[in-house]
C-alpha cells in the first residue's frame, strides 16, 4: 500500500486569526476612549464606577470576543484538515485495491490536488469527478505532456485500472475519453454532406474515427464537423469539433477530446418484467370524451400493478377500464427510491379474461420527467435485466 503523506498544517491560520483579532479589538479601544472622553466632560454623573473602569470592561468584552472568533477558525481549520488527512488515508487504501503502480498513484495524487477534490477518495467514486480533476491537470501540463507523450500513455492505463474507460450503458458517458471503440459515428460535413463510419482508436490526447469511404475535401484538417455517436443502450451524443489531423490512405480523421457532449435519450427501451404496485389518479379525459363513452372521473385514484417497466413507459393492469387518450399521474416505488406524480398518457388499453374475472392491461407512455428519476428507472432497469435474464427469457424492446 502507497503511503500518501497528509495535508500539512498551515502556519498561516494562526496569523491570520490574530490579524483578525487584532483588528476587533481596533474598533472597542477606540470606541472606549471616545467614552472615555465623554464622560469626563459629564464629570461625576455615573456614580461610583470610574471612566477607566468602564473603559477597562469594554476593552475586555471586545477581546473576549475576539478570542472566540479565533477559537472557531482555529477549530473549523482543524476539522477541515482532519477531513483532508482521512480522504488522503482512503486514497492510499484504494490506490493498492486498484493495483496502482508508484508512477500511477503520484500522477492521480497531481490530478486530484489540481482539480481541487474536497477529499482525495472521492476520485474513485465518480467518474465525473475524475474527468472534473483530468481536465484541470491536462491544461495546467499542457506543455510537458506534449514534450513528453508516455505520460498519456500512463493516463490511459490509470483509466483502465479505475474503471472509467468503458462505463455501464446506464451510466452516461461525459467526456470523449470514455467513448468505446466500434461505436458507430455519423459525420456532418460543411456542405451538409453526411458520412458513416466507427470510432477505430481512443487515446487519451485524441480520438480517431476511420469513415466508410474515400474521405472528401470538405473534412480537413481545422475544418468543423457535426459528430453523431450511437451508444447502444444509452442514446445519441451529439459534439461539434475540429478536425486535427487526417490519414487519405486508411480514411482516418484524428479529433481532440471535450466534455461538451449534448446527449439524447433512445426511442426504444430496453423493457422489463416486474410485478410492482401503483396507483393512479386520474388527471384529465381526453379531448372529445362524452358522457357515453364511460371511463373513470377526473381525480379518481385506482390501485393496480405494473407488468412491465422501461425508461420510457409501463404496462399496468386495473380493475377497471381507463379509456385511451387519458392523462394519469403514475405513482410507485423502486428499490431506494419513490417516484410520484409521473405524467402519464394511457396509449392503448386491452380486456384481460382470467377465468371468472376481467381485468385492464394498459400501455401508458410517460410524458413528462425528471432527468434524475428516469435516470432512477433506467438503472433500475439494467440492473434487473443483468440479475435474472436468464430466467426472464429474450429482451423486449419498445
């Protein structure tokens, strides 16, 4: 295990704190002279207590004062560098769990002193983080990196130790370090000319993209393109970049990575089985209802279960018929988390004969939400679909 050696004390902060004392203090011996003077021109009208006692209480109450604001910066900058110390003691922990050589595990220690982590561990944790701190460190060494590439080389296997080379499908990518090899690209010329191809390589200095043919005159080297990147199970990343350099020969066209990805989510799903309880209320019918078409009332609430889940809809089945084209608020639970009035639209409704009973199954496409709670319901998906496919048998998309 790497020793990481901890924040040292700052000399400064007890300096500071007395500077800041000092200049309380300013103000009351001030404002105890100018009483002072005032009362002794008012001569002896304050009984028995002496100017220069008063005086002498005052100065105190202002140094006490400024003896407890030194206290608390004292206190709160040594808890804060009791926090720093334990981050440094669990980065040194999980730099020998990820088998981090010494060149790996001081070029992280840069990384995260450069980009200002809160506590050093927490760069194991989260992949936007990481990207957060890398991004800092490669402007700040933008020179040497240059002068010296096997630093990016040594980069790129400290991705591939930490994890963040190649994300879960459900987690979103963020910067074009984390792109894959083989992902599908579509490339948008200046002339609006569109040109398929794949990602062939990604380093950590730059990317390479090699099209499915001849590569035209329009995309050259410092001309801007529109990029289109497929990520299977995940959406389109759309990112506009300038092109760095490019191989006629091999048809490759080398870009700089950035972390202005626009992303758009897939139409199609990936769709699960499930038997959760919802309930529903009902917030508007649709457009033309008439009395003679039935249908639950406005604000009713019906209890029922989801059949089926995805990041964009549901199957729920209820005991009574609700019509197509009605609005609904959806809510239920998932493991950790509850999720409450999702708008709903119910797209089509089917009669479910089982024996002496009848029940409603009906499709319902969510329609407005949250990022973060689909985002909930899209982990939530993948991470069933990895526990039982087996048992549920092949994948049904939307």
């Amino acid at each position: 295990m790497f020793v990481i050696k901890p924040a040292q004390t700052r000399p400064g902060i007890p300096v500071m704190a007395l500077a800041i004392a000092s200049l309380l203090a300013l103000p009351g011996i001030a404002r105890a002279e100018a009483s002072l003077e005032v009362m002794q021109e008012l001569g002896s009208g304050f009984g028995r207590i002496s100017p220069l006692g008063l005086a002498i209480a005052g100065f105190s109450v202002v140094l006490l004062m400024a003896g407890f604001v030194v206290f608390e910066i004292v206190r709160s900058d040594s808890k804060q560098r009791e926090k720093i110390d334990i981050g440094w003691q669990y980065f040194g922990e999980m730099a020998g769990q990820k088998r981090l050589t010494p060149q790996e595990t001081d070029i992280l220690r840069r990384i995260v002193e450069l980009g200002n982590v809160s506590s050093a561990d927490m760069v194991f944790d989260s992949s936007f983080i990481y990207e957060d701190a890398l991004e800092a460190f490669l402007k700040d060494n933008a020179k040497q990196m240059d002068r010296d590439e096997t630093q990016y080389a040594l980069l790129r296997g400290l991705r591939l130790k930490l994890g963040y080379s190649h994300l879960p499908s459900e987690v979103p990518i963020n910067s074009t370090r984390q792109l894959e090899e083989g992902m599908p690209v579509s490339l948008l010329d200046g002339e609006g000319a569109i040109r398929k191809g794949r990602i062939q390589e990604v380093k950590e200095k730059s990317w390479t993209v090699v099209l499915e043919t001849e590569i035209p005159p329009t995309v050259a080297v410092g001309a801007a393109v529109d990029l289109s990147l497929l990520r299977s199970g995940d959406g389109e990343y759309i990112v506009k970049l300038a092109i760095m350099a490019t191989r006629l020969g091999q048809r490759q066209i080398y870009l700089p990575h950035t972390r202005t990805l626009e992303r758009k989510q897939l139409r199609n799903w990936v769709r699960i089985d499930v038997n959760i309880p919802c309930r529903v209320t009902v917030m508007s019918r649709q457009e033309g209802w008439e009395k003679s078409m039935g249908g639950p009332g406005v604000g009713m609430v019906l209890e029922g279960r989801m059949l089926d889940l995805s990041g964009g809809g549901t199957c729920a089945r209820f005991t009574s018929p609700i019509p197509q084209g009605y609005k609904l608020s959806l809510n239920f639970d998932l493991p950790g988390t509850s999720l409450r009035g999702v708008q709903s639209e119910v797209m089509r409704m089917t009669s479910v004969i089982k024996g002496n009973r009848e029940d409603f199954e009906h499709n319902l496409k969510f329609m407005t939400m949250e990022t973060a709670a689909q985002e909930k319901i899209v982990r939530y998906v993948f991470e069933k679909q990895r526990i039982d496919s087996q048992m549920r048998g092949p994948i049904k998309i939307d």
